[in-house]
C-alpha cells in the first residue's frame, strides 16, 4: 500500500485514493487496483489475471491515473476516458483499459486505475474546500441528486444544484444529513492533508454510505486571504447588521425586511454585483438615497420619509425590500392594511425568491391593471376583510386614473428632463474647482436628469403591467404583445443607426459624438472609458447592421388596434374608470417606454461628465482611473492629497476583504451569510426564436478588449444601455447573468427580435460561460450548454 504522507497531498489518483483507503473513517474508499501502463503493455494476461481473481463476478470503473492528472500543475480533468460499468471479463476489460489508455504515456510512468463501481447512488458531486474564484475559507458543493449516477456534475454537461458554506459555521447549521456527511469529509481530509484547497468528488449510495471517488489539488485558487477566525468575526458582524435592518420601524409598514441585489432599481444590473465604491455614491446620490421614493410620493405612491433604498453589505448595494415595497402602496391607506400588504408581499417573495427580478408584476399590486383582481385572488386570497379590499382598490384606481393619462405627471417629467438635451460638451478642468464644478452637475443631474427619470420609469413599468394583462385577459396573445414592443421607436435604434451612418463615413464622428459620445458599458464606473473616447468603436472593418431596428414587417408606431380590439379594450378601461380610449393607451405605453429609455440618454451625459471631470482632475494629481474608484464622492470633495492617498490605500483593502464574503442574491435571515443555496434562477426570455452559437463573453469595461462578436452569443454579467454598440456587431442572441424582465437590454433585444435569456443567475452564466456552444431556445424557455 502507497504510504501518504501527513499534511501533504502527492502522487498520482490511484496512489492519492490508495494511501487514503482505510485511513478515512468518514467515508468509503472503493476497493481499487491500479497498474503502471507500461507494465499492461509488455504482460496484460497477468495483470488481466489479477483483475479478474480479485474482482470476480463485480462491476467496475476504469479509470485514468496519469502523472499530469491531478497534480500541483495541472488537472487535465476530462481529458482522459473514464470507462464506468465494465463488466469483470478479459474481453470488456481490454476494451475498456484500451479506451482509457488512448493519449496516455508509458514513459512518464502512467497508470491504470480499475475500482469497484458505485452503484445505487442517491447523490453524487463535488465538494472544494475553499472558494475557487477568491480562496476564502468556504466550502462550495455542487451536487446531483437526481440522476443516480456519479457523473452528473463532473462531466460538466448538466447543472447540479449548489450551496457555499461558511466553513467557521458549519458545526453549528442545521444541515441535511448527506450534506452533513460531506461537510464532514472535508474537515476530515483537511486534517490529513494540511489546508491547501482540495478538488473533492464523492457519491452517497441509497444505503447512506459516503464513498470517496476522488481527491486533489483545487488549482488556479488564490492564496488564503483571510483566516477562517478572521472571516468568522466579520461574517458574524454581517449577520448582526442584517439582524438590525430587519426590526420593525416606525412609520414603516411590515414586520421585517428582506435585502435583495435584484428587485426594485436593480442595482446588481446597474452597477455590478461588487462596484467600487465611486460608483455606489453616486449611485446613492443621484438615485438611492432619496430621488427614488421622492419621484413616486410625487406620483400618489405612500411617502416614504428618511429611508435609503439601498444598503451596503460587505461592500455590495442591496435594496432594502420593505423599503421599496412601502414606496409601492397607494398613499392614505390605513396602517394596518399597509402592514398586512407589506408582510405579504415579502412572504411570496420569501417564498418564491426567483421573481426577485420580477416583483413589479409578479409580487407587489402597484396598479390597478387589467388583471389585479384576478392576481390579487390567486395570489393574496382572504389577506385582507371586504372592507379593506375595497379602500385598498379604491385608493390604487384613483392612483391609477391620475397616472394613466397623457397630460399628467408623465408629460411633465418629460418636458423636465428635456431640459438636459443640450448637446455634450467637454467638461472644463480648474484646478483646485473639483468642488465646485461636480457639485453644479450633481445637482443639475438628480433635480433635471434622475429624479424626472425616476417618475418616467415608474411609468414606464405602470405601461408594461397594463400591456402584459392584456394578454392576461385575452385581448392579446404574446405575438401580439411582441409587435407592439418592437414597434415603439427606441434609443437603442437609434444609436445603432448613427454607429452604423459613423463607421460607413456618412455620418462624422464629431455628430455621433455630439449625440452619443458620453455613453459607456457600465454609466457608474470611471474605469469604463465613453464612447468617444475609444476609437475601436468606429473602425471601418466591424461588421455594419442594418439600419432598420424593429422586426421584420414592423415599424415605428405602427401597431393600432382592430375594430374588436379596441372594443374590448375600452371595455377593460371602463372597470379601471380611466379617462382614456384604447389608442390612448396605447400612446400612454409608447410614450412612457421610449421615455425611460431616453430620460436615461440624457441624464447619463451629466453624469458621464461628473466622472470624466473627476478622472481630469485626478490625472493632474497622478490619480488614476482606478485609484479613483475606490474613493467616494465625500473622499474626493473633502480632505487634502495625503488623505485621500491614504483612503485609497485602506479602501482598496477593504473591498479586496469584502471579495471574500459570498452573500445570496435575496437575503430572508441574518443566518443566510453562513449558508447560501443557490436556487433555480428563472431567466427571462425575449422573444420566442432560437439561436445557437460560439459564446463570447465580455467584461464590464466594454469596448477596448472586446472579441470579435459577429454571428456569436454574447455574455455579458449586468449590462446597461452603454453596452448597445454591441447590437452593431450582427451578434445571434444575448445572456446577461443580471437583469430582470423589464430591464434596458430586455427592452433593446424585443425591439431588435434578438434572441435573449436576461438574468440568468451566476451558477448558469458560469457553466454557459465555459460552453463551446450555446444553444438559446426562447419559445421553450430553455438555454443550454451544447457539447457534441
């Protein structure tokens, strides 16, 4: 037997699972012989022999056990053949060792591993011992427990389910018992072989035997960049933090909260998942802090006084769900009904945490559309008494009566933020005047730009919800719904038109410029470069798009109802009392979509100009654009050069510590810092076509390193409106990882007809990411890997 040394992990698989076996005392190590290739080669009857006289009458695996497999170097895993349920005779067993063998080297000591086959598997999976993408001190499972193979998850080809825990917490977390047994595992081989990260694969028969299928070095992971004390104290502070958001407040409906990444503004969408801390205050400034519940107060909404939207855990914004869902209810209504509401509306998110890109639609009653009695029942039954009910949709359709009309707070947010329509101007640099010339476009940005965008927003989704529960009601069906969105005239058309008119030469890059040139990939974040300032965005050579944007058959403006639509249509408005014919609704639903879309163009250049004046003003001081970013708004409007050197330094520190946090995407209880369960993500399709192609996927800083994307499927983690050069670029569809269902590039891709899956969730982006080809079935609502 290979003797393994203590505290050290060496040799190939066979000798690793050798020195392992009957040292192991909480898992199984499958009975095993293994062999140097060479000696098969020169006497395969005697080594046949012993195969047979020691595994007579079983079923076994055959395996690969080369010296570049699984070592400190490299994996190799997949690249050679595993052979699985050979039965124990001369003829499958040269079939199968043959098979395994091809690309292996008799020269560099190669070996053959042949082990007794796991049968009547309940769960099968991998398990590694610290984050792979940061090196915290987490355990990261992924698992099969459907299948009843071993090879599910290891094969790469299908998706398992996933969960990281907390390696400090994990004797104190009430665990499944396989999920204990695997845990356990892991702490076991840590203490046998020191604390370098470990790649483990396991299996968990009916019987509940855990079987250890392999282990070796987790490579290309960090080193430890925080101790699992150190990561205990700061995770402890996190839940402590959560805990104290979640007591009740005064003035506030619901009993507790919920912290989320993706509901409401979205902000993982928007900024990123992990932003720097620049880009989240003047994300909190100019939206977050204040403009989000002011814009809808002005709309009717309940006022909501002296909350923030967003908080910031371990360096990330989350949307503080009561919060928004309190900005969400009509104003005037009594205060128990707000908290049966509030409470409830949590409660299905809580339980349904995959709509948390949806909760406008699919969670809160915003408005009173076609179909909220309907929605109200199914989803709400007998929350609130015959009385309340009745004041509680008394108060939303007089909300809804004073939103829905032409004239009202739409019209005059519009005529608000046109005030920003002037043409971009370079921004001028006085040195020693950064105060002074950020906090005038600040202000001009949240009282012109932001806030009047806030309001068209809201409308915006008001829009979306009456024309969805037209389908609903069965006015239209989903073709129906999809003319109409690809009919109204977009900024997304727009630019591409005047990208394609710049790069063709009939249309100078100055005029673009004038128009387009503040835009960028990500809008908060200085280290994204505008467009006018990367001239790879115009090279003659990229592919031009036609410049018609809508469908095939559609035209701007050119969806009007029928004589039996409009009938039925009126009819719908009659029971919501709004003032309003059916082709009124319909210029109410263009007008605030296109609105959104280009309130946001013009508000982005003022603050497109705030980042380029403060990148300016940091270049003279020998700032750089990433130095700059882990500053915030008061770090750079207060304090002296040595000051702020010194922040940078201690910021950078911070956010590289807050890298080693892994939080959920919805947080319910402070306990689920400790254990994150990454459920099934529901994307939302656009469209009903397919595509399939060669993934490319690009970083968050957009143009500069951009691969060459003609005819592939582009993945992008959380893109914004700045990322629309890529629809330029004759791509065959998009994934984004964040996104919800009424976002910018859901909206850019229903116009375009472009294929679509928008916020797909990290553990799905991760696996497509790695895909030769993706294969986008939107009709179906299906987006996979394909292999073969």
């Amino acid at each position: 037997m290979i003797r393994l040394p203590t505290k050290r992990l060496q040799g190939t698989k066979a000798e690793t699972l050798a020195g392992l076996r009957g040292r192991v005392v909480t898992a199984l190590v499958p009975d095993l012989l293994y062999f140097p290739l060479s000696d098969w080669c020169s006497d395969s009857s005697r080594l046949l022999a012993a195969i047979i006289a020691k595994f007579s009458g079983r079923t076994l695996a055959v395996r690969s056990s080369a010296r570049v497999e699984d070592c400190r170097e490299s994996s190799m895993a997949g690249h050679f053949r595993t052979c699985l349920g050979v039965d124990c005779a001369p003829s499958s067993l040269e079939r199968a060792i043959a098979e395994v063998s091809a690309g292996m080297c008799e020269g560099r000591g190669d070996q053959i591993l042949v082990q007794v086959l796991v049968t009547d598997v309940r769960m099968s999976g991998v398990v590694f011992t610290r984050h792979p993408g940061t090196g915290a001190p987490y355990f990261v499972l992924e698992y099969d427990d459907e299948s009843g193979t071993t090879d599910r998850v290891t094969s790469g080809r299908k998706r398992g389910k996933r969960e990281v825990f907390a390696q400090a917490s994990v004797r104190r977390l009430a665990l499944p018992a396989g999920v204990r047994q695997v845990l356990s595992l892991c702490c076991e081989l840590e203490d046998l072989l020191g604390s370098q990260p470990l790649d483990i694969e396991f299996a968990i028969t009916r019987a509940g035997t855990l079987v250890l299928l392999q282990v070796r070095p987790l490579l290309a992971c960090p080193g430890e960049t925080i101790s699992v004390s150190q990561h205990s104290i700061f995770l402890s502070k996190l839940a402590n933090q959560i805990a104290g958001l979640s007591r009740p407040v005064r003035g506030l409906a619901g009993s507790g909260t919920l912290l989320g990444q993706m509901p409401d503004w979205n902000p993982a969408e928007l900024l990123g998942p992990h932003p720097r801390p620049l880009a989240v205050s003047l994300f909190r400034l100019l939206i977050a802090d204040s403009v989000w519940r002011e814009a809808r107060a002005r709309m009717g909404y309940k006022e909501v006084v002296d909350e923030a939207l967003i908080r910031i855990l371990a360096g990330r914004p989350f949307v503080d769900v009561r919060n928004s869902f309190n900005s969400l209810l009509p104003a005037g209504l009594p205060a128990q009904t707000e908290d049966l509401l509030a409470d409830a509306w949590m409660s299905r998110l809580r339980a349904n945490p995959h709509l948390h890109d949806k909760v406008e639609f699919e969670v809160a009653q915003t408005i009173s559309d076609f179909c909220f009695e309907a929605n109200h029942r199914a989803w709400y039954p007998g929350l609130l008494t015959t009385r309340a009910y009745r004041e509680y949709r008394t108060k939303l359709l007089d909300l809804t009566r004073r939103n829905v009309r032409l004239n009202g707070s739409l019209s005059h947010a519009l005529k608000q933020v046109s005030t920003l329509s002037a043409g971009i101007q370079k921004p001028a640099i006085v040195d020693g005047g950064l105060s002074k010339r950020v906090s005038l476009l600040l202000a001009k940005c949240r009282d012109q730009g932001t806030l009047p965008f806030a309001v068209i927003a809201r409308h915006a989704f008001i829009a979306e919800a009456f024309l969805r529960s037209l389908v609903g009601r069965g006015v239209w069906d989903d073709a129906r719904l999809s003319g109409f969105r690809n009919s109204v005239r977009s900024v997304g058309s727009e630019v591409r038109k005047a990208l394609s008119e710049a790069r063709g030469g009939r249309l100078s890059r100055a005029d673009f410029n004038r128009c387009f040139g503040h835009l960028r990939p990500s809008s908060f974040d200085i280290r994204s470069y505008r467009y006018d300032c990367t001239p790879e965005l115009f090279e003659t050579d990229r592919q031009r798009v036609p410049e018609k944007g809508a469908a095939e058959g559609v035209t701007p403006g050119s969806v009007t109802l029928c004589a039996s639509e409009c009938k039925s249509v009126n009819q719908l408005l009659k029971e919501t009392s709004c003032d309003l014919e059916a082709e009124e609704l319909l210029e109410y639903c263009r007008t605030a979509i296109h609105g959104r879309e280009y309130a946001k163009l013009l508000f982005s250049r003022n603050l497109s100009d705030i980042l380029e004046t403060i990148a300016g003003w940091g270049q003279r001081r020998g700032l750089s654009r990433e130095d700059l970013s882990f500053l915030t708004l008061e770090d750079l409007l207060s304090g002296g050069d040595r000051r702020r050197a010194q922040d940078i330094v201690e910021k950078r520190r911070e956010y590289e510590i807050d890298e080693t946090v892994q939080l959920p995407q919805l947080i319910c209880e402070p306990r689920d810092v400790y254990r994150i369960v990454e459920g099934e993500t529901v994307p939302n399709f656009v469209t009903s076509r397919t595509a399939q192609g060669v993934p490319a996927c690009l970083g968050p800083r957009g143009i500069v390193s951009a691969p060459a994307l003609h005819g592939k499927i582009v993945l992008i983690e959380s893109a914004d409106p700045g990322f629309d050069w890529i629809f330029g670029e004759r791509i065959k569809g998009l994934i984004t990882k964040y996104g919800g269902s009424n976002s910018h590039m859901a909206i850019r891709c229903a116009e375009m007809s472009l294929p679509a899956a928008i916020g797909v969730g990290e553990q799905l982006f991760e696996a497509l990411r790695l895909s030769p080809r993706i294969e986008l079935s939107c009709g179906e609502g299906t987006v996979r890997g394909l292999y073969a």
